[in-house]
C-alpha cells in the first residue's frame, strides 16, 4: 500500500555537495516505502551559512543530514540533542519534531558500529584510528560502544590528539596518542583511517598488518586506498566509507520518516549509482 504523505522535504547540507550521494540512497528508500510526496536535495551550505538556513526552513522540511564542514554548526542550532552527539561534539542528523524544534543526532556512530561489527569486530578489540578530525570522534564513540581494550589515536599533529581528550573523557575512554607515521600503531585488532585522501597512502608500503583484524577506510573513492588493498592482501577483513555511508543513512531516514528503512533498496540504489560514477571517471 502506498503511504501518501504530501510535500515532506530532506536534503544534505554542506560544502562542497555536488558530489554527494545521500540523494540516491534516501531517494531510493521513499520509493521503496511507498513514501509518496516525500523529495531529498543537496544544499551547498558552509558552516556559517547553516544557523540562518535551518531557521528558515518551512514546516514540510522534516530532516536534514549534515556533512562537513556543518557537523558542529549543526549541533549548535538544535534545540535538543542525543547523548551521543553531545559527547562527540558534532552531529550529522537533524530531526523536525512535532512542535517545530530541531533534535540532532549523529548516526555516524551507530553506523559505524554497525559496519563494524558487521566485519567481526568483538569486544575487547584494540583499535587504532588514524587522523583525529570530525570522522575520529565518531570512531572514539563506536570504541567506546564496541567495548574495546584500547585506543590510540594516530595524528599529524600532537594538539590534535589533546583536542580529542574531551571526547574521550565524556565517552570514559582512555586515550593513548601517538605521532604520525607510526606504521607499528597500525598493528592493532581493528584500524579506522579518517584521514583525507592520498594522506595514508605511503603506510602502504611499510605496515605490518595483525593477522585476522579488520581495517576500515572513510574513503570510498579512490576504492581500494593503496592501505585498504595493502590490508585486503594480507588477508584483513575491509570495510569502505561507502558502507558507512549507507549504515549512517539508514539512522537518518527512520528518524526522518518513522518508517522501517529498506535497506537493500538503499543499498542497490547506493552501489548502482557508484558503478555509474566509477565508469564515468573511468
């Protein structure tokens, strides 16, 4: 049966956008739901720009997703938030609720946990992050809900690992930090790489893998990074950004709708769209 909902509106914000695939995953998951009347967009918003869009925004808009640089901003305008979100600092969801107020979220820690566990991550794993930017927190936050032994914090930059021990504190994480490159840190259980792309590449070259762990990559484009393939030859389970992409979108839509996400649908949409793109490039 077709749910007929009239001129509901969602969109990811953020700068640059163009490039984004929310679009073809959230787009993908109203027509399988049978959520007719209901339209997704991008925005190309900067962080300045998103207090002053939010607050005039009409009553249709039921949801926006929030990439960089907004995650803060975004926080910031809500006038509630999850647990979650406060502790990280940054949201990538915000919710209309039924009097008008906006509720934030950040389903990139439940979907990384999700694609996480998915690769076979278990409690009492020791995990390495590498970079210590807005996608890092999410991973101290998936740490912390994986249970896990261990975390370091791999940075370019030493502040940066000090700016994340608010985070760590709030999420009752010890938190060692350690200077990049530190090809040896990355001998851990699991490894998340945040990092922009070409910045890990030369690890590559000179890492030793933990047989058996896990390694996933913010990246999805290039795919594979040269240490995502470096980890799948050595027999690494790998995981890709384009896997979070979809977990955390999966969060979105169900608070945006209250609708069951279809999530294979989202997901074909999702890998059709990058196929596309790949050969585009190609």
């Amino acid at each position: 049966m077709t749910r007929t909902v009239v001129a509901r509106r969602a969109a990811v914000l953020g700068k640059p956008i163009a490039h984004s695939l929310s679009p073809v995953i959230h787009t993908a998951g109203y027509a399988a739901a049978g959520l007719a009347g209901w339209s997704y967009t991008r925005i190309e918003c900067a962080a300045a720009e998103l207090p002053a869009l939010v607050a005039g925004l009409g009553p249709e808009w039921a949801g926006l997703s929030v990439t960089m640089p907004g995650k803060e901003a975004a926080l910031a305008v809500a006038d509630a938030a999850s647990p979650v979100a406060v502790a990280v600092g940054a949201a990538n969801t915000l919710v209309r609720r039924p009097d008008g107020s906006w509720y934030a979220d950040n389903t990139d820690v439940g979907g990384m946990v999700e694609v996480l566990t998915g690769a076979g991550v278990v409690p009492g794993a020791a995990l390495t992050v590498l970079g210590a930017g807005g996608t890092a927190r999410a991973a101290l936050a998936a740490a912390a809900r994986l249970a896990c032994s261990s975390v370091t914090v791999v940075a370019r930059r030493p502040e940066a690992v000090d700016e994340l021990r608010p985070v760590a504190d709030a999420l009752d994480l010890t938190l060692t930090g350690a200077v990049w490159p530190d090809p040896a840190r990355l001998a851990a259980d699991v490894v998340v790489s945040t990092v922009p792309k070409g910045v890990a590449d030369p690890l590559a070259a000179v890492v030793t893998w933990r047989p058996g762990g896990v390694y996933f990559d913010a990246l999805y484009d290039p795919w594979p990074t040269p240490l995502a393939a470096s980890a799948r030859a050595a027999g690494l389970r790998v995981v890709s950004g384009l896997d979070l992409l979809l977990a955390q979108a999966v969060g979105q839509f169900e608070q945006f709708t209250g609708v069951a996400a279809p999530v294979e649908a989202m997901r074909e949409a999702l890998v059709a769209a990058r196929r596309a793109t790949s050969l585009a490039d190609g």
